[in-house]
C-alpha cells in the first residue's frame, strides 16, 4: 500500500514537472527565470500530492459550478 502511494506520488511529481518545462518552453515571459525542481522539492510532492488534488479539486468544483 506504502508503495502504492509512492508510485502515484512520483507520477504526480512528473507529471507537474512536465507541465512546468511545457509552460515555460510555450510561454517563457510567464517564469522569466527557470525555476528547477529540486530533491527536497521533488519529495514535498510525491509525500503531499493527495493534498494538492483535494486542492485542486475544490477550487475546480467551486469555480465551476458557482457561476
């Protein structure tokens, strides 16, 4: 179970990684500098990613549905 979320942790921390490099190689006026993601920051998201999906979950359900 331990490594299941591990698993899921490190596909998230990819996956943010991935969208990061894709925004500011589309978009490089919005970071105007590159901001890599380090071991310690790389651990915050793979031991906090059921937080940040919670996050963006009720923030995804309150804007979209209180129009």
């Amino acid at each position: 179970m331990i490594i299941n979320y591990l698993i899921i942790g490190l596909v998230f921390a990819g996956f943010i990684e991935y969208t990061k490099d894709r925004i500011i190689k589309k978009w490089p006026a919005l970071m105007p500098e590159a901001f890599d993601f380090g071991l310690g920051e790389r651990g915050m998201l793979i031991l906090f990613w059921p937080l940040c999906l919670f996050v963006f979950c009720y923030s995804f359900y309150k804007s979209y549905y209180n129009k």
